[in-house]
C-alpha cells in the first residue's frame, strides 16, 4: 500500500522570533550586581571610618602619659569631614579647568558634588562648635565669643557662601570664600606660643595641596570612568592631573617636614600620640607615593589607560585613609609638653 500524503499537524509551526536586542533594561540586572557590592563595601568603608575616627585618638594616645582630650572621637569625625568638604569642593573646581583644554573629549560631564561637598562641610563646622559648647560647659553665643568658637563660625559661614557659589552660574567664585576657611582652619589649629603664625601659614599651603591632590584625583576618576569609550581623551585627562600632581606632592612634601620638625620632638616620636600618628601618616603616604608612580609609568607604557586608572583607584582608596589619620593628628595633644616633663 503507498502511503498517503503527509497528514498536517493541527497546530501549525510558529514563525521563529528573532531574538531581541540587549538593551539598557537589560542590562540593568548587570548593573544592579555590579552595584550591590560597592554599595555594600563603600558602607563597610565608612562604618570602619567612623570607628577609627571615634576611637582613634584614644588608641594613639594609650600609654603615653597625656592628657586625655574632651571630644577627641566626636572632634575627629566630625574634621574628617570638614576635610573631605574641602577636598571635593577644591578638586573639582580644579579639575573642571583641566579638563577644559583635552582635545577630542565628550561633551558629556560628571555630576557636581561641591554644593553638598560644602553644606556638609558646614555642618560639622557647627557640630564642633557645639562639641567645643559641651565640653567647655558653655553657652552656644559664649562659645562664638571664643577663639576657637569665632573661627569656627567662620569656617561654617564661609563653607556656606562657597556652596552658594557653587550652585550658581558662576561656581569659581567659591574660591574666595574657601580661601577664608582655610586661613580659619589653619588658624584654629595653632593657638600654640611659639610661632603661631609660620605654623598657620605652612598649614595654609598643605592644605591646600592635599585637598587638591585629592578631590583632583577623585573628580578625574570619574571623568575617566564616564569617558570610558573615549581612551584617547580619559589618557590625555589622567596625564594633565598627573603633571599637576607632581607639585603638589612637592608642596605636601616640604610644608610636610617643616611642620613636622617644628611641631615634634624628636625624643618623643615614638612616645607621643602626635608622634605616633604622624608615623601612621608618613607609612600611608609611603604607599600613596608609590601607587602614583606605578600609575605615572604605566599611562606612559600604555595606550589604554585602563590599568592607570584602576591603579589610581587603589591610590584614591589611601588618600581617603590619609584624609582620616590627618584629623586624627590635629585633635592628639601637642607633644611639646610631654618633652619638656
């Protein structure tokens, strides 16, 4: 018997679907795996930061003998800060100007942090006045009355208008009132007798260079990572930075010394909770040098400046250490005291 016509099935074949392209909503999942761990390892960050700011000075101040301060762990956070306000806010006004002159960049650009940059700043300027009112078992308007007090309602008013500035169209006039808290800051941290104001004047000037270097850093970073699909011009952006870099590093190296040299003896560098903590300080910026120049040789070497980027990263991640100790110095004891016991 031959066989009849093949019978049709009674549900016909579905055309076959293309498959559909990869678009942003799908690459949201990615972005979200990718995001959950940062997240999670940038909260880590700052709960082990507030814990070394909190406890920092008592731990660098165990067994030496000195007097322990009112507030030191609340004083600590609370510049750390105030430093890093300054920090962003000085860096991307700086960084702004480099990347202006980069041939062949987008036109796209990163968000601005210095407005909440300086209201934060702000912020924890009034929070140490009312840490200075509590300790000092004072009124808020005594506490204004006193040296300290009054530099730190500058400091705040200043961090203020600069933040205004900011927001407006014309963001580069936050310099003028972010020059005045600096000059305030380094005041407040010399209300010593013995050459108070070459102290303040070295202060003014690494300062200054350690919150460009870092805030600079940080806004590249950022920039590079959004120009990432435009290597030509996020190598160009790192290398301007770099060559900025190189004097500020002079900067921070000279003014770094002299402060030391004026400020601790040397009988008791290993005795003092300022002494210790200057060595942490001096150990970090060790590293952060070193990061730096791998960085500087491999965005010369290298066409890409991917591994350049990812190594400066990792220099970023000590210079926040490095913000931290730094407030961490300026609320230990003067350690003339306990060399002349």
């Amino acid at each position: 018997m031959l066989p009849g016509p093949p019978t049709e099935s009674a549900e016909p074949a579905e055309p076959a679907v293309p498959a559909a392209p990869v678009g942003p909503d799908d690459a949201a999942p990615d972005r979200r795996r990718i995001a959950v761990p940062v997240l999670l390892a940038a909260l880590a960050a700052g709960a082990l930061a507030v814990l070394v700011a909190l406890a920092g000075p008592g731990f660098m101040a165990r067994d030496t003998g000195e007097l322990r301060i009112p507030g030191a762990g609340p004083t600590t956070l609370l510049r750390t800060v105030l430093f890093a306000a300054l920090a962003l806010h000085l860096g991307e006004l700086a960084a702004t100007g480099l990347i202006r002159p980069v041939r062949g960049r987008p036109g796209t650009a990163v968000r601005g942090w210095s407005v909440h940059a300086s209201l934060a700043g702000a912020a924890a300027a009034a929070g140490q006045i009312v840490v200075l009112a509590t300790v000092s078992d004072l009124g808020i308007s005594e506490t204004y009355g006193t040296r300290e007090g009054g530099l730190l309602l500058l400091v705040a008013n200043g961090l203020v208008l600069a933040a205004g500035c900011a927001a407006s169209r014309r963001p580069r006039l936050a310099l003028a009132p972010l020059a005045v808290v600096i000059g305030a800051e380094a005041l407040r941290a010399h209300p010593e007798a013995y050459s108070p104001v070459a102290g303040a004047a070295l202060t003014v000037v690494h300062l200054t260079a350690a919150s460009l270097w870092t805030g600079g850093l940080l806004y590249v970073l950022r920039t590079m990572w959004l120009w990432r699909d435009f290597p030509v011009a996020a190598r160009a952006l790192l290398g301007r930075y770099a060559r900025l870099a190189v004097w500020l590093y002079v900067a921070l190296a000279v003014t770094g010394t002299l402060s030391g040299l004026r400020r601790l003896p040397v009988d008791v560098v290993f005795t003092s909770a300022y002494g210790r903590t200057l060595l942490v300080k001096l150990a970090l910026m060790v590293v952060v040098s070193a990061l730096a120049v791998a960085a500087r040789r491999r965005l010369s070497r290298d066409a890409d400046p991917a591994v350049a980027h990812r190594i400066a990263r990792r220099e970023q991640a000590v210079l926040a250490l490095v913000v931290l100790v730094s407030a961490v110095l300026t609320v230990v004891p003067d350690p003339h005291w306990l060399s002349t016991r």
